[in-house]
C-alpha cells in the first residue's frame, strides 16, 4: 500500500500529480507562479496558510484531504466533521430525510463515503428484499448488500456490469489516496465476484442499468448521484443521495402501481 505523505511539499506534489496537472497549470488555477509551486514541492518555501487553502481548491481537493493538506504545513485543519448524531445536523438530516420521501415511489437512500447507509425511503426495501438479516443490521454498508452472495446479488440480472459500477466507490476512493477501509471494500466485494470480474462487451460504465428481479417484477433502474459539492463540513460533503430511476416505462409502471406504507 501507497505510503502516507507526512510533509507539506511531498502531499502537494503528490497530490498534483494524481490530478494530472503541471507546475504552471496548477499556479495559474491557484493565482500564484510555477516558481512559487517548485518551491513548495521542493520544501524551499513554506506557504502561509491563505495559499494552501487556494492551492487545495485549484486542485478540486475534497474538504478532508484539504484539511490533511493543511496539517502536513503546520495548521490546523479549518473545515469541521461534525458526527452524524450533532444535533447541529439535525436540519440537514431532516431535509435529506424530506428528499428522500419526495422520491417516492423510487428507491433512493444518502450514504457516507464508505457506502454506509445514512437513511433510506421505503422503496428502498424493494432492492433488499430477501437479504440475509445480518447484512440488514446497522450499519448496514450497501455496497456489501449489493454484491454479497446473501444479499441482492441473486436478484441482479446483470451482476457483471452491476458489479464493476459498485466496485468504482472504492476504486475512487484510493484515487484520492490510501485508505485502509477503501482498500479492505474493495479486497471483500471483489472476493464476491465469481469470476477475475470483467464487464460484459455491452457494459456503458456509470450508466448502466440495474436489472433486478423483485416481488414487483422486473425493473431496470438507472441510478442519480448527487453530492454536497458546496457544503463546508466535512461530514455532509462526503453524504451522496443516491436515487433509482426508472430506466423504461414498465419499470415505471410497476414502481408506481406499488403499494406504500
């Protein structure tokens, strides 16, 4: 596993050569000169902390890797990770619990970066029919529920494709760097697939389509993701909403024609 980097020029320079940009490229996002950015990766200039800020967002950074960012040049970390049960969440739970009502009668739930699951709609039960119950109890990581042979995997017509599309949150979680959770996901979900895993020639990456056999009838669902790009806790950056659409109009018909409580 990739090693930690533990000073300010080493992140910086690691960091920009994961988002593939230049000494310029990233000087001119961040308003400041190449030379200035050599210094800094080569540890000859140590930057005030107004610049790491700039360069972690020319970089698109997440708020926990800017944090680290801001620890490895001696600062403390400016963006809070508030826990889920602060009441000072509270509103923000209501309202991702209000969206998530409002989607109805389409599954969605909100999920952490680790894929645990945060809250859910009653569609939501829909995909997790016939599941073992242990996989069902909190927290419950949907992305185990997905693939584990005792969760949804029986029921996914396309569990190939289905499964590359779960295995990309770990896969992009590493792209930000290491991460022992990230990396025992990914060594547990792709033990689940039968096979080394390759997708089918028809595999469309981020768009394709669940096929799943429920109760209701054979769905095809496509999946929405939405983030909190703009939000400054840590905590809520890293929640997705994530919503099941109906791919065709069956599926359609079936979700709405379901009973709710």
């Amino acid at each position: 596993m990739a090693q930690v980097p533990t000073t300010f020029a080493d992140a910086l320079r690691d960091a920009r050569s994961r988002h593939r940009l230049s000494q310029l490229d990233l000087a001119l996002k961040a308003g400041t000169t190449q030379r200035h950015i050599s210094f800094m990766e080569r540890g000859r200039s140590l930057p005030g902390r107004g610049m790491v800020v700039r360069v972690a967002e020319a970089l698109g950074l997440p708020l926990r890797e800017r944090n680290a960012l801001l620890l490895t040049a001696g600062y403390a970390p400016v963006y809070p990770e508030t826990r889920l049960d602060d009441p000072a969440l509270t509103p923000v739970l209501g309202s991702l619990r209000a969206l998530l009502a409002g989607h109805e009668p389409y599954p969605a739930l909100v999920v952490n970066r680790y894929g645990d699951l945060v809250a859910a709609n009653d569609g939501f039960r829909l995909l997790t029919e016939g599941v073992a119950a242990e996989l069902l109890e909190p927290p419950v990581n949907v992305l185990r529920l997905a693939l584990h042979p005792r969760g949804m995997a029986p029921r996914i017509q396309n569990f190939a494709d289905w499964a590359q599309h779960v295995l990309e949150r770990p896969r992009r979680g590493l792209a930000h760097g290491p991460d022992p959770r990230h990396q025992a996901l990914l060594d547990e979900l792709t033990g689940y697939l039968p096979s080394p895993g390759e997708p089918s020639g028809d595999h469309l990456g981020f768009a394709v389509p669940l096929q799943l056999s429920t109760s209701a009838g054979e769905l095809r669902l496509l999946t929405a993701i939405t983030q909190f790009a703009t939000a400054v806790d840590v905590t809520v950056a890293e929640l997705s909403l994530e919503t099941f659409l109906p791919a065709d109009a069956p599926t359609a018909e079936l979700l709405k024609a379901r009973p709710t409580q």
